[in-house]
C-alpha cells in the first residue's frame, strides 16, 4: 500500500483509491513494510502541532483574541535553594530523606570525571529500550 495523508486521520491509498480513517485498530493490521511506510511519512507531519501551537502563542502574546483559545493561569515553579547550613539543620531535624544526591551528571560537572569512579558501588545502571534508526 502506498499513502497519501489527506486530511487529519484520513489517508489516501494510492493503489486502490480508497479513503481510509486512520485509527489505532487499522493501524495494527497494517503489514510490516507498510507499517514502516506510514511511519516514515507521518514523521513529516510530528513538527507541524509544536510549530502551530508556538504561532499561536505568539499571536496571543500580540493581543489577538480566538474564541476556542485562551492563556490559563500560568504555572508556579517552587524551586529550593542550594544552601548547605540549611540543609544541615533539615538533616539533624527530618533525617536524611529531607534531601537528596545531584545526579551523576551534575556530580561529575562539579567534582569531574574521575568522581564516577569514586562512587561506583553507588551506580545502578538501567538499560532503556533502544531508539528507532531510519535507514531512510
């Protein structure tokens, strides 16, 4: 099958000319190449909601008014300050699960590289699932 995205969620199949709705249930019978396809094409469009939704704020920041769209409250980030004398009397008031280590990156900014080495016993590594590689 070779696609053509018309709408959002209606794509064209361009060898037997039918529209197809685009749900998960349909997507999960695809077969494998063109599985593969569809996702290569729909990479195209990942970028075009950020993009839009950046022009729109732009928009809204400029004064212009939608009737389906408003800023909401904005967010409040609560940040604690790095203090050590503080962070002594949290100690000795609420135990040591008050605080908490800087992560390995931000260690090793601080005291460099060879500080991994140092705390290696600490280290527990995780593996992640691998990331997708286009041959395309």
């Amino acid at each position: 099958m070779t696609f053509e995205i018309r709408n959002i969620g209606e794509a064209l199949d361009i060898e037997t000319g039918q529209v197809v709705t685009l749900t998960p249930d349909y997507i999960k019978q695809l077969d494998d190449e063109t599985l593969a396809q569809f996702l290569y094409e729909s990479k195209r469009f990942a970028k075009l909601p950020k993009t839009g939704e950046e022009e729109l704020k732009s928009r809204l920041e400029s004064g212009k008014r939608f009737s389906m769209v408003e800023f909401g409250k904005p967010a409040v980030t609560k940040v604690l300050t790095e203090n050590n004398a503080r962070k002594r009397e949290l100690v000795i008031k609420h135990g040591w699960d008050c605080v908490s280590l800087k992560s390995l990156t931000e260690l090793k900014k601080i005291y460099g590289e060879k500080f991994e080495d140092e705390i290696s016993d600490l280290i527990v590594e995780t593996p992640r699932k691998p990331a997708l590689k286009w041959k395309v």
